[in-house]
C-alpha cells in the first residue's frame, strides 16, 4: 500500500514531526511504504486560482514546483494522510499551501453526489483520506469543524474512505500510538 | 456603543485588484460603510503575505479598525492558503486580546458551486478565528455561485445583484451601528442566484469554451499523473 504523508507543521512544530514519525513506524509496521511531505520546507507557491489547470494544461498547474508534485503523489497514492495543526478548527496554513493546488486531480465538469453540486472525478481511483488534528488540549468545538472540514473535502476528493482523528499535544506516546494504530485500518479498506 | 468610525476589508483572493468576486461584493460592503462615515482601508492578501514589512502594515491596520472585513473565495472547502496564513499571523499577534469592545469581526466567502451551503465550514472557521483573535463575531455571509461577480463593482453586474446587494445594504445597516448583521441579510444572500442546474449547465459550457479557446478542448479530462 502506497501511503502519502503531507506534514503541515508550522516552522519550529516538533510534536507534528514526532508524529510524523510515529505515523511513519505504525505504517512501516504493517509493510507500508510512505512518501513523507514536509511542507514548510518544500518550495509551493499559492494557488492562483486561474484554473489553468483544468483550461490550459488539464490536470497539471502551470506552476512548476513541488506544489505539482505532491499531487501527483497524492493520486498515485492509496491513502493520504494530512498531519497538521488544527488551525481556527481548519488545515494548518502550510498543509493548505498544497491542498488548494491539488484541484487538478478532478475534473472541472459538474455532478451530483447527495443532492449537491460537486466536481467529476478526473482519475479512476483516489487514495483513503485520513486526517490528524492536533491540538493543544481538547476543544469540541474546533474538532466539531475538523471533522466536518475532513468529511467535505473527502467528497471533493473523491476519496472512498476517510478519517479525522484529533490528538492533544499533551497526550503520552502510548495513547498517541494507540490513536494511530486504530486509525490506520482505514487504508486497508478496499477502493470503490 | 460608540459608532464605528474605521472599516477594514482583507481580500483574500488571489486574482489581481479589480478581478474577484471577493472584492465585488467586500468592496460593496464598505463603500456602504463609506457612505456611512466610515473611513475605510482595502488590502489584498496576496500582496499583503509577500513582505514582513507588509504583513506589519495589515497588522497596524487590524488595530485601527472597528470593523474588519474578509472577503474570500472558498478553496477546498475552507479559507485558502494566503487567507489561512494571514490570520495565522493575526490571531498571533492579537494572542490574549479579550473581544470586549474590541473590532467586529465580518466574512464574506464566496463559492464556485451554486449552494451557499458549502460554505458553512470556512465560516466556522472564521467564526473560531474571531474568538480566538478577540474580535466580536459579527456574522458571515455566504454566496453560492460567486462567478458571475467578478470583475466588476456590484453596481454594474445588473438584475442578478440585486438580492445580494439588498443583503450587503441590510448586513452595512447594522454594521454602521455597531451591531452584527442580521439574519435577514445572512438568509437573503444564502438563496441561490441562479438555479444549481442553470449555473452547472453554464458552468459546464464555459470550461469547454475555455478549453476551446486554449486549444486543448479534447484533452480537458486529461490524466497527466496517471500510472
Ligand atoms: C484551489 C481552488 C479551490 C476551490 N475549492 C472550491 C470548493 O471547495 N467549493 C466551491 O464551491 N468552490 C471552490 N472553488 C471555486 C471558487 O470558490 C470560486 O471560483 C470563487 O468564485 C472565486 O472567487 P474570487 O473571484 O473571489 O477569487 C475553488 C477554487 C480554487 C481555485
């Protein structure tokens, strides 16, 4: 299983890099194989928002940095797995930084799912989405959003499966891994 | 309470001055503010994050507002990247601010998709940034369909403009007075313009015109990462 981390830490976060690295032994635990993102250290710029990417050159944005990479990682991947700081109840700045370049792996033309306008998929299959939150204590309210967030984008994404954790900044290493360990089952579900 | 006498409006695209929705309808909103005696202050957040020296300045004038404004598109479902980034910035350098009489705190998003609806969780945000930056939360409106807004003032985007301009009127109503905007104004602007199955059909049209017109009409559902 093809696993793609992006690490959305802000400069001088070392829980987010630990966890990182907790995430990275549970996975090669189980014989999985990780292309790990640092993102702050990666040269992204912003999404403009032309949508070059679906109108000019489909499906690749005209920027030429990592920014195209991390897509392309992401959909050659199985799972995605976004580590960021909850940040106002939402993705942290830098894990955002790539995210919004990812538009170019669906397709700019309409559907329905549940009622609702969304996007058509571009690809055949995309990776399970997994979210991990990380707060500074418990905060319902910022997980309530978190989740709600991780739930929508995985519809935009067209994600077969998804989930969002949250872990506190306080929380001992054995509750941290056991929080991972019951997440990860995620990835082995199979695609749609 | 004290009328407020300073609007700030952050636009959080990233189009150049004059193009996006975000400041059709933010810059909407603060000439009504203006009109009311307000002073008001535009920044955009993409020239904003590319200097310390201007992000010091987007900070300075955070503090002398009474009422600030973001205006915004909606990306993936949230605030983007620069938006995400600058209020990082100021809820840091806000941190233990209580929001008794502190500035209001007004945000607008607009979306591609035609329902207000998915803008219900970058609002959250907004709604959590506010308290955890000590501003008073005033409300935050939301525009499904923004598209066929940018580029030009409000004013000049003719029959469809008119509920949302009744609904900015309403929202800078309240805002003159110090108070948060109505939920008359958050409802009226939360109805679709256009019916999602016109906007979807059009919209459709236009990414293939687009695609046309760049030459690569028949390679629009390319998949250049597959394997
Ligand atoms: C990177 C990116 C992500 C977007 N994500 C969404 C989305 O999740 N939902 C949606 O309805 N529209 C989405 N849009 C569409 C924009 O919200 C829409 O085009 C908006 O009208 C742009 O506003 P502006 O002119 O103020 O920049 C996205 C656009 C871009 C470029």
């Amino acid at each position: 299983m093809k696993t793609t981390i992006l690490n959305g830490g802000l400069a001088g976060d070392r829980f987010t890099d630990h966890m990182q690295h907790l995430l990275q032994a549970e996975l090669s635990d189980n014989g999985g194989d990780a292309t790990v993102w640092t993102l702050r250290d990666e040269k992204i710029a912003y999404c403009l928002g032309c949508f070059d990417c679906w109108t000019k050159t489909p499906g690749i944005c005209r920027i030429d940095d990592a920014g195209r990479d991390v897509a392309a990682s992401i959909i050659a991947s199985d799972l995605v797995v976004f580590l960021t700081p909850v940040t106002f109840g939402g993705y942290s700045s830098e894990l955002k930084k790539a995210v919004d370049r990812s538009i170019c792996l669906i397709s700019p033309f309409f559907t329905r799912i549940d009622g609702e306008v969304h996007h058509q998929r571009r690809y055949d299959h995309y990776p399970a989405m997994l979210a991990i939150g990380i707060l500074p204590e418990q905060n319902p309210e910022q997980e309530a959003i978190f989740t709600t967030l991780v739930e929508r984008h995985a519809i935009n994404l067209h994600a077969p499966q998804h989930a969002a954790v949250v872990v506190m900044r306080s929380q001992d290493e054995q509750t941290l891994r056991s929080v991972l360990h019951a997440a990860l089952p995620a990835r082995e579900t199979e695609r749609q | 309470m004290n009328a407020p006498k300073n609007a700030l409006l952050l636009i959080g695209s990233a189009k150049k001055p004059g193009a996006s929705a975000s400041e059709a309808l933010g810059g909407y909103l603060v000439r009504q503010l203006a009109a009311r005696g307000q002073a008001s202050e535009t920044r955009y957040v993409a020239r904003t994050m590319r200097s310390e020296s201007r992000i010091g300045e987007l900070l300075a004038a955070v503090e002398r507002a009474d009422v600030f404004v973001l205006a915004f598109p909606l990306y993936v479902d949230s605030l983007p990247y620069l938006v995400t980034k600058a209020l990082e910035r100021i809820a840091e350098s806000r941190q233990g601010q209580s929001a008794e009489g502190a500035a209001q705190f007004v945000a607008i998003v607009n979306s591609g998709f035609p329902e207000a609806v998915h803008n219900q969780t970058a609002l959250a945000i907004c709604r959590q940034f506010a308290k955890e930056a000590g501003f008073r939360w005033a409300g935050g409106l939301a525009l499904g369909g923004g598209a066929p807004f940018s580029g030009k003032p409000l004013e000049e985007a003719g029959g469809m403009a008119h509920k949302v301009i009744a609904a900015l009127d309403t929202a800078a109503a309240a805002l003159a007075l110090g108070q948060p905007i109505p939920d008359e104004a958050v409802a009226a602007l939360a109805n679709p313009v256009m019916s999602p199955r016109f906007y979807t059909l059009m919209g459709g049209m236009g990414w293939r015109l687009e695609g046309l017109r760049n030459g690569v009409y028949r390679q629009l559902r390319a998949r250049p990462f597959a394997s």
